[in-house]
C-alpha cells in the first residue's frame, strides 16, 4: 500500500482542509444570487431552480460516488475536485448565459459530491480505528466551518472588488490539491479492504436491503429537515420580526458556528463513550433551545445562546453517524459517508421545501415549529438500531 509522506495529524488535517474548501465554495451561491439576477436578467423561479441544480449534485450523487470509490481506486480525483470545485464557482461573473451558468454549479455539486465520500474514505488510511470518531469530527468541523465563512469571506471580497475577480479565490483550493500531491495522500487506496460476499462483487442494491443503515440514514435525514429548515429560513424569519439584514447573517452565522462546534465534538465524544448515546442524548438534548428560538425569535442573548446550542446539539450526531455506518459496512465506508453526508441532507432539502409550502399557508413560524416534529421521529429510530463496539 502508499504510504503517505506526513504524520496522521497532518494527513487529518489535509483532508479536512479539502472538506473546508469544497464547502467554502458550495456556499457561495447564495451571496452570488442576487448579483447574478440581476446581471442575467433571472427571475425567482429561475434563480431557485438553480439553487435545485447544485444541490441535487451536491447532495444526491454522494452514495453513488462512495459506492465507485469503494469499488475502485480512483483517489486521485480528489485533486481535481478540490481544485475544479473553485474554478467552476468563482468563473459564473463570466458565464455568457444562463445555460453556462447552470452548467458550472451542476459541476460544482458534481465536485463537491466526489470529494465527500472519497476525504472519509481516506480517512481510515491517515487515523486509526480507535481515532476515528475524533478524525471524523475534525472533517466535518471542516466542511461546516467552511461552509460558515463563505458568506463572509465573500461579502467582503464583493465589498472591495468586481465580480469578475472572484478567479483570485481558487488559489487556496489549487495549493491545497498541490499539497494532496506532495504528500502522496492522493495515491491512497480508497477501495474498501474486505469483501461483503465471497467473490466481492455485491451490488448497491444490497446495502440498501440493510435496515440498519437505512434507519440511520432516514434519522439523519429528518435530523437534516430541522437543520436545513433553520438554515433556510432563519434570515428570513428575523427580517420579519423587524431585525436588520446584518444581525440576521449575524445570527445564521452563530447557527452555523454552533454547528461547527458540534460537529467537532461529537465524534470525539462518541469515541469516548457510545456513538449512539452520542446521538439520541444531543437530539434529546436540541428539542428544547429549537422550540425556544422558534417561540422567543429575536437578538436576545438569551435567543443567541439557544440559537448557538440547537446548531451545535443538532449536528453532534454527524461524526457519530457516519462512524457507526461505518461499522454497519466497513467495505463501504465511502457509501457510508455519501449517505451520511450527502443523501441525508437531499432528505432534509425536501423536508425544507415541505416546510416552505407549509409557511405559505400557515405562516412561517408556525411552519418552522412543525420542523422540529422530525427530531421526535428520529430518536426512536436510531434508539431501534441495534449497536455493537
């Protein structure tokens, strides 16, 4: 097998820079969406079927990735996704139409859905088995983290430079792909080492036949509509209750902060103790800062610091999900990872739609109090799989 040519920390740390990049620039669109309407003359539909394009190639091809990476070796596409994933994003100012435009994001989300299942697939090679909650954690703290600073980052390049100069920010991707090189991370073998019958050649529809893992994937799913849901919805909650534009961002910053945060901890607390505890006590746990905020919107700091704890209490279970899922189907950690990371969050989009429909008819705070019905199903369902060590 290649070895790579750094420590483990720092082949961790590589991986989960590549999540943070890949993340950071999946969440350009919405900063970009009301420059690019204007300039390309796109109405609300049109902008909104745009947002549908990346994020069911963002999302939804996830597992499918996983199950090829699983299968074959074929690592080396990590280099060209995190270098192209800035590429696609930062070149729409130069789109010559709508038809290119929504070519680029579609193959931003086709970047972002390889990259996903083939970082934690590579993660078993970097970080050993007793560790691997806590690698997890550092990798999906990276995606959120990234994903967090993005509308940031972008606002204020905005603030000082044309659109057209977006190019300068896929320098960052291009040197980490450089470093993925250097470090021969890029020729690890992703394919799973144990096959799941004699001659090894299981097809997908086998692990879909596995019920715990599809319980899994479904719990995380409905955990992703509450989160989705908040992500979504939140700026345009806040504005309507009469807070600025600016504390609104604010406060779905500290959402997502709050998110990093959880995903950062939660894996190194499930490999402590019990990845499922881990999951059914934070979900416990988030019910009542969720109901809170959804009750007492506003910029209190009492709201805040609910806001803060249902971000990271709902996304603790991540890290955990994807360990545990892993353990459920060790020669498909990648599928695990594109369910976890990906086809959960495809849920949860159609969960966040359902919520929108519902928020026409019966207002939207009603409908984002509904959103936390899904939590309650959850629960049960991850408490209902069995869990070995």
């Amino acid at each position: 097998m290649d070895t790579i040519k750094c420590g483990p920390r720092t082949g961790v740390f590589l991986l989960a820079g590549g999540h943070f990049m890949i993340d950071f620039y999946n969440n350009f669109l919405p900063v970009l969406l009301p420059i690019i309407m204007v300039k390309m003359d796109m109405s609300l539909t049109m902008c909104g079927l745009l947002v549908m394009v990346l994020s069911i190639t963002a999302n939804l091809l996830q597992p499918i990735f996983g199950y090829i990476f699983d299968r074959h070796n074929f690592s080396k596409s990590m280099v060209y996704a995190v270098a192209l994933s800035g590429v696609f994003m930062c070149c729409v100012g130069y789109s010559p139409n709508k038809l290119a435009l929504f070519l680029l994001c579609a193959l931003l989300g086709v970047a972002v859905s390889a990259y996903h299942p083939l970082g934690t697939s590579l993660l078993r090679r970097v970080s050993s088995r007793m560790n691997m909650g806590r690698s997890v954690s550092f990798y999906v703290a990276g995606g959120n983290i990234g994903f967090a600073l993005a509308p940031v980052v972008v606002v204020a390049f905005l603030d000082k430079f044309p659109l057209e100069s977006l190019p300068v920010l896929i320098i960052p991707g291009v040197a980490l792909a450089i470093a993925y090189i250097c470090t021969n991370i890029w020729n690890l073998p992703s394919k799973g080492d144990k096959p799941s019958s004699a001659d090894g050649n299981t097809d997908f529809t086998h692990i879909l036949k596995n019920m715990d893992v599809v319980r899994l994937n479904l719990s995380m799913g409905f955990r992703c509509w509450t989160h989705v849901s908040v992500v979504t919805f939140l700026p345009l909650l806040m504005q309507s209750k009469g807070v600025s534009a600016v504390m609104s961002g604010t406060m779905l910053g500290v959402f997502l902060v709050g998110s990093a945060m959880g995903g950062l901890f939660g894996g190194e607390i499930g490999d402590r103790t019990n990845h499922k505890r881990v999951m059914v006590y934070s979900l416990v746990l988030s019910i009542a800062p969720v109901i809170y905020f959804f009750m007492m919107p506003g910029d209190s700091v009492i709201a805040i610091i609910a806001l803060f704890l249902a971000g990271a209490l709902l996304m603790a279970p991540q890290p955990s999900s994807i360990v545990w899922t892993g353990h459920l189907m060790p020669q498909y950690i990648g599928v695990a990872s594109g369910m976890m990371m990906g086809l959960c969050y495809g849920i949860g989009s159609i969960g966040a739609a359902v919520t929108a429909v519902l928020g026409d008819y019966i207002g939207l705070e009603r409908a984002l109090m509904i959103s936390i019905i899904p939590v309650f199903l959850a629960i049960p369902m991850i408490m209902l799989t069995p869990y070995r060590e």
